[in-house]
C-alpha cells in the first residue's frame, strides 16, 4: 500500500515536470520493493530528463537484469547511451 502510494506520488511529480522529486519517491519505492520494474523504468525517465545518462543506464541494466524483454528499458538505456555520447 505505501509502495502504491510512493509510486503514484512520483508519477504525479512527472506529470508536473518535478523530476527531482519524482526521483525521491522513486528510490523511496525502490526501498520497499527491488522488483517492481516500472519504479526503474519511470525513474530512468526523470534521470534522463536531468540529464543524468549514467543513473538512468544503471536503473535500465538492472530493469534488463530481471525482465530481459523490456521495451521501455531497452529504449530509455538506448537514450541515455546517446546522452552519454554526446558528453565525450
């Protein structure tokens, strides 16, 4: 239930463009639950939005680790390569 609750917190947090906060309760979740693949993949999204490739890799590898067919991993790490490239 407060897994639940953490988790729509952080969406509202990105509907609002608060990706920061959003982060927050993302990892709060994370705490709760270390399975729970969307928490990761939402909290991707915020790190690429703050433009924070390595983090946002490291949460899609470890989505990929547990559910190797994930698309919206496979697509948010491809983002943050590009990320990562454009920085060297």
């Amino acid at each position: 239930e407060k897994f639940r609750t953490l988790k729509n917190e952080g969406n509202d947090f990105v509907k609002k463009g608060k990706y920061e906060e959003a982060v927050k309760k993302y990892s709060e979740c994370m705490k709760l639950n270390t399975e729970e693949c969307t928490v990761y993949t939402n909290r991707a999204l915020c790190y690429l939005k703050l433009y924070k490739y390595e983090e946002a890799k490291q949460d899609c590898d470890h989505v990929l680790q547990i559910e190797d067919s994930n698309i919206k991993a496979f697509y948010r790490r491809a983002l943050a390569y590009k990320g990562l490239q454009v920085r060297k």
